[in-house]
C-alpha cells in the first residue's frame, strides 16, 4: 500500500495562487486540510460557490420534508372539512332565503327548498361555497331541471345586482384556468362566514 506523502501548500486548480507553502500530509485542491483550504473556503469565491452549492445539497431534503409536513397539516381531513363545509354553507343559504322565491322557476318558498348552485359546484370548484352562485331554489328545478339554468341566469342579477352578477361571471371564467385544491384553512374561514349568517337569521 502506497503512503501518502507531504507536499507544499499549494493550491492547484479551483484554489491555485493560494496556500501558505508548509509540508501538510492531507490536502484539498493542493491547500492543507490543517492550514489553509479552511480559508479558501469561505473567503474566495470559488470556495463560497462549493460551501453553498454543499449547504444546498444538505438542506434541500430538510426544506423538502418541511413543506410536505406543512401541506399535510393543512390538508388534513380535508373530505371530511369539505362536507362539513357544504353542510353549514347551504344550512346559511336555506335560511338566508327563507321566503324568497325560487331563484329560478320563481315557485313561492316552501321547506323543503334547497340550495342551489348557477354554476355548476363539480365544474367551477373555486366558486363552489360562493355565497353569490348558491340560492334558495325550489327541488323541481335543482334535481329535476339539473339547476334550471336559463331562468336561474334570467333572475339571479335581479336577487343580487349587476354588479355582483358580473364579479360572478369574472370568478367563473377565472376558475375555468385554475385547478382549486381546498386546504382546511381556507375551508375554516368559509365556516365562520357560513355561522355569522347562520346566527344572524336564526333570531
């Protein structure tokens, strides 16, 4: 087996110029481990470029595990956040409109009347708990008409104005190029809205 053997300290390559010229038994880049590649390192910029791109390599998988961690606690029980969710959401739009029409066949109220969505909750998930695209609408025209959508267009400006019509179309054709991922942080602030109305028109 063939020993290593000591050489000056001097720096070859990514380090050449450096080095301090005493016999050193272990080197890197021809700098002694025990004098100067230390300084190299963190003083040059060829020796700051192999810290960083180290420090990355060893961080990289920590960063990565921290976002996974992250994204996992704010989905957790995200099915059962998104029924809980619908539930208290049309549970405030059923009191909401009680005593107003059906929003699109104009039936009057009854009990039994359901909330239904203008734009579709399966296509358009981004607006699915939008308080503006669900109303009180009679069960003929939400399951037996798949939502009536002709006259549902016709009145729905008219129960809420132009103006809020139009946000509504603009957050439709907005959805049409995104692909909404629900986090439970999101879906917990819809929850309060939906309580706030829910305790308002219980009174």
């Amino acid at each position: 087996m063939i020993k290593p053997k000591e050489k000056k300290c001097k720096g070859s390559g990514k380090a050449k110029g450096f080095g301090c010229g005493t016999m050193q038994l272990k080197r890197r880049y021809g700098l002694g481990l025990n004098c100067c590649f230390g300084s190299w390192l963190y003083t040059s910029d060829e020796g700051k470029k192999i810290v960083n791109k180290t420090t990355n390599k060893v961080t990289a998988p920590r960063v990565s595990l921290e976002k996974a961690i992250e994204n996992k606690r704010k989905t957790k029980g995200i099915t059962a956040q998104l029924l809980y969710t619908k539930e208290l959401v049309h549970q405030a739009i059923r009191l909401r409109d009680t005593g107003k029409p059906c929003i699109s066949c104009g039936a009057g109220w009854n009990e039994h009347f359901q909330a239904g969505h203008f734009y579709n909750a399966n296509n358009y998930r981004s607006i699915k708990f939008n308080f503006l695209n669900i109303n009180g609408q009679c069960r003929q025209c939400n399951l037996l008409k798949d939502g009536n959508f002709t006259e549902y267009q016709f009145r729905l400006p008219e129960r809420i104005g132009e103006e809020l019509f139009q946000q509504l179309e603009e957050l439709a054709r907005l959805d049409k190029h995104s692909n909404k991922h629900w986090f439970v942080d999101e879906l917990k602030i819809i929850q309060k809205e939906a309580k706030i109305i829910i305790k308002e028109y219980k009174k």
